[in-house]
C-alpha cells in the first residue's frame, strides 16, 4: 500500500464529522483530527479524532492537505479561498459508496457522500457538497461552493451556480438553472429556472423573495 495523506478536517460540527467518516473509509486517506474554533486543543472528539487547535495552529501541524468540512455554503467558500491563497492543498473527500461516471470532473475539496450518484458528462465543481443520497444527472453542471443537500435530485442538464442551496429532498427537472447563491427549500420541485439570489419553494417551486 502507497503513503496515506494526513489531512486534516477543518470545522468540527456534524458536517465535519461526516467528512471524518468519509476520510476514514476512503483507501490512502489519514484524518488527523479537526480544527475549530470549539473547544480546547487536545479534547477528544467523534471518531477518534480530536480538536488540533484553531486556524492559527494549521502551519505547525505537519499535514499534506485539508478539507472544509462547514456546512455553510458563504462560510465555506471564505475558508477555501484564504486556505487556496496560503498554498494548501484542498483534497475532495469521497465515500466509497458514491457510484460517479468515469468521465465525471470533481473539483478540489468536494464532499462526496455516501449514497450519492453522479452521471456521466457532469461537472462537479471546486469546494461543493453532493450530500447524502444526492443524485446528479447527466450533463449537469454544479458551480463552485454549491451544496445539494441530502436526498436531493438534479435531472439531465441542470445547473446549479455558485453557492446556490438545493435543499433537502428538493427536485429539478432537466434542463433548468438554479442562480448563484439561491436556495431551493426542501422537498420543492423546481420546473423554472430560479434567478440569481432567489429563495424559492414548495410544488411547483415558486420564488418567495430575492427576485
Ligand atoms: O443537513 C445535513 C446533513 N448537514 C448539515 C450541514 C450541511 O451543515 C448539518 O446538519 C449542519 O446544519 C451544518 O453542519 P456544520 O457546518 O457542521 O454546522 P455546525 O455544527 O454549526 O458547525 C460549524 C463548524 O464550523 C463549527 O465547528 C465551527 O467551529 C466551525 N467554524 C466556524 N467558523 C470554523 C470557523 N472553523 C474554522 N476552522 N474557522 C472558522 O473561521
């Protein structure tokens, strides 16, 4: 077996632990703990796996990448471009369970997680959440810093922009954009496109503020 990669988790909520979880099921891949701004360095944490410090204590931890492992997709997107600036090494974390088409691109510190399924000719893009049971389609397109919640569906040719939400359960039919930073509630059917923005709801999704 080739040389494991020490990573190390940064966020230590429940999103995190799930990427812990991911790690630690994926060949090649050391998880070496998580680091916060909750709690002591040192405190034992879920796993096995504990708080290493705060952001501060990242350049004395000997490490050859990291993920954000934050829910929130601003957040998310804040601490991935200040880690890419410093030189890190954003690594994608993907379950071993998650069936991705062999043309599929998935950019650098994706979660991929268990149960989800990517079709053939979509593009996965840089610091997104496919979340648990996700499904994408083919051809479809998700932007950077995006997030498609669990048990969420995105048909053939969809696009989700940059930071956009689909919520949990929520389906798009094939074809339609979501906007960048829109956020489509749970369990909607999206059958138009939602603008840049919007936040839209229900079946059919319809927009409820934003546009
Ligand atoms: O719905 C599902 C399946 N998962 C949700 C996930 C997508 O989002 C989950 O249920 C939660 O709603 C949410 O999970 P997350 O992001 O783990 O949320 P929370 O438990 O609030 O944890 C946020 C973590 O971010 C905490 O550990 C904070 O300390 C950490 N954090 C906030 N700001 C930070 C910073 N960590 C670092 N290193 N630096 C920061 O600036």
């Amino acid at each position: 077996m080739g040389e494991e990669m020490n990573i190390v988790i940064i966020g230590s909520g429940g999103h995190a632990r799930v990427v812990a979880d991911i790690l630690l099921a994926m060949d090649g891949m050391n998880p070496l703990g998580f680091v916060s701004g909750d709690g002591e360095a040192g405190t034992p944490g879920p796993l096995g796996l504990s708080i290493l410090g705060d952001d501060g204590s990242l350049d004395s931890i000997e490490h050859d990448g990291v993920v954000v492992a934050i829910g929130d997709n601003a957040l998310r997107q804040r601490l991935f471009e200040q880690l890419c600036a410093a030189g890190e090494n954003l690594v994608a974390a993907v379950h071993p369970s998650a069936i991705i088409a062999a043309d599929v691109v998935v950019g650098k510190g994706c979660m991929i997680s268990a149960g989800s399924i990517v079709n053939t000719g979509s593009r996965i893009m840089d610091n997104t959440i496919l979340n648990t049971g996700s499904v994408v389609d083919h051809d479809s397109n998700v932007g950077p810093h995006a997030h498609i919640a669990p048990n969420a569906a995105l048909a053939g040719n969809v696009t989700v922009a940059e930071a956009a939400l689909v919520g949990i359960g929520a389906n798009v039919i094939p074809g339609r954009i979501i906007g960048k930073r829109a956020v489509v509630g749970a369990g909607a059917a999206v059958i138009r496109d939602i603008p840049e923005g919007a936040v839209a709801v229900g079946v059919p999704a319809r927009v409820v503020s934003g546009s």
